[in-house]
C-alpha cells in the first residue's frame, strides 16, 4: 500500500476517533472547542461536511506530495541556493523566503501536503487524549493551565504549527539531498562516458 494511502487511512482513523469521543462527550457541542461550533455555534451537519471536505483536501494534498511531485534537480552550491532556486527560481534570493509567496507553487504545495499529513494526525491524537481525559474524569488542572497559559487554549493548534514548520524544513532538506544524489550520479555517468 502506497505511503499516501496509510498516512490518510490513519488520518481519517484518528479523526473518526475524535469525532466519537466527541459525540460521546458532549453530544449537544457545549464542551467542543471548534470555532464553528464556539464561536459561530454551527453544529453536527456543519462539523460533519467540513471534515468531509478537509478528507477530500488531505486526500488529494497527501497523494500529490508523495507520489505525484517530483523533485527540483538545481545544481545549486548549497542549502538555502536550492531553497531559493526551488521556490523563486533564483539561487541568490533566500531572504525572500523569509517574506515573499514562493513564484513556484509546486513545491509549495508538496511540502505543504508532506507536512499537514503528519502534523494533522498529531493534533488529532492530542484531541483524542483530551477527550479520553474528559471521558474518564482525569484531573487536568495542570494541563489546563499550560494551556490556557501557553496555547490559547488550543493545544492541538500550537502542536499543529510546531511539527508543520519543523516537518517542512525535513522536507526541503530529504529533496535537496535527493537533488544532490542525483546530480552527483549524473555527473559520476558523464565521467564513465568520457
């Protein structure tokens, strides 16, 4: 089974998952943390078609990073040359990465899809736990503070934005080095050819 597949079967998992322990939970919605449900106070109908809609966009995102794109070849002197190259088209604009949209969306979206497939599923297991807390009456008095305190009161959010930024910098890294093996292979052949 292709890793695109296993990563979403898992996604969709954990999130039937938490939308159970959910339901179990708080089946009026008065204990969900949402922002369509707290703050719009949308209910079942709404969270259930905009999971389906965000399966769909996992799918798709998921399937694209890891079987559709392919990675940029630049022969590049470095790192951030290749960052630069890869998503403006240019060696010597790294800094752009720091404030500029990527000119090069394929990319962008690849490393966007590789990250979300993993930091998206982590989330949902700290939602899990959270409601597995709920669930069984555990005393949360610390963990409530810290998030209350630290994540605005959304743990899984701050979870989502730490492995996202760490996973896409994995992920440039694994296609530079997967540009440089091949640049080095290819030049390893012209040598053999000579």
């Amino acid at each position: 089974m292709k890793k695109s597949i296993k990563l979403f079967i898992i996604y969709v998992i954990l999130m039937l998952a938490d939308g159970l322990l959910t339901m179990y939970n708080t089946p009026d919605l008065s204990m969900e943390a949402n922002p369509l449900v707290l703050y719009l106070h949308l209910g079942w109908d709404t969270l259930i078609t905009v999971n389906l809609i965000f399966f769909v966009i996992m799918f798709f995102a998921c399937r694209y990073s890891f079987e559709k794109y392919q990675t940029i070849i630049a022969d590049v002197p470095d790192f951030k040359s290749y960052i630069s190259q890869v998503f403006y088209n240019r060696p010597d604009k790294f800094s752009w990465s720091l404030y500029k949209l990527p000119k090069n969306w394929k990319p962008f979206w690849a490393m966007l899809g590789y990250s979300c497939a993993y930091s998206f599923s982590a989330a949902a297991v700290v939602r899990i736990l959270e409601w597995l807390a709920v669930t069984f009456s555990l005393d949360m008095t610390s963990y409530n503070n810290f998030r209350y305190n630290y994540c605005f009161d959304r743990f899984d959010v701050v979870v989502v934005l730490i492995v996202s930024a760490i996973l896409m910098l994995v992920w440039i890294r694994k296609e530079y080095k997967k540009s440089c093996r091949i640049l080095s292979c290819n030049k390893t052949e012209k040598e053999n050819l000579k």
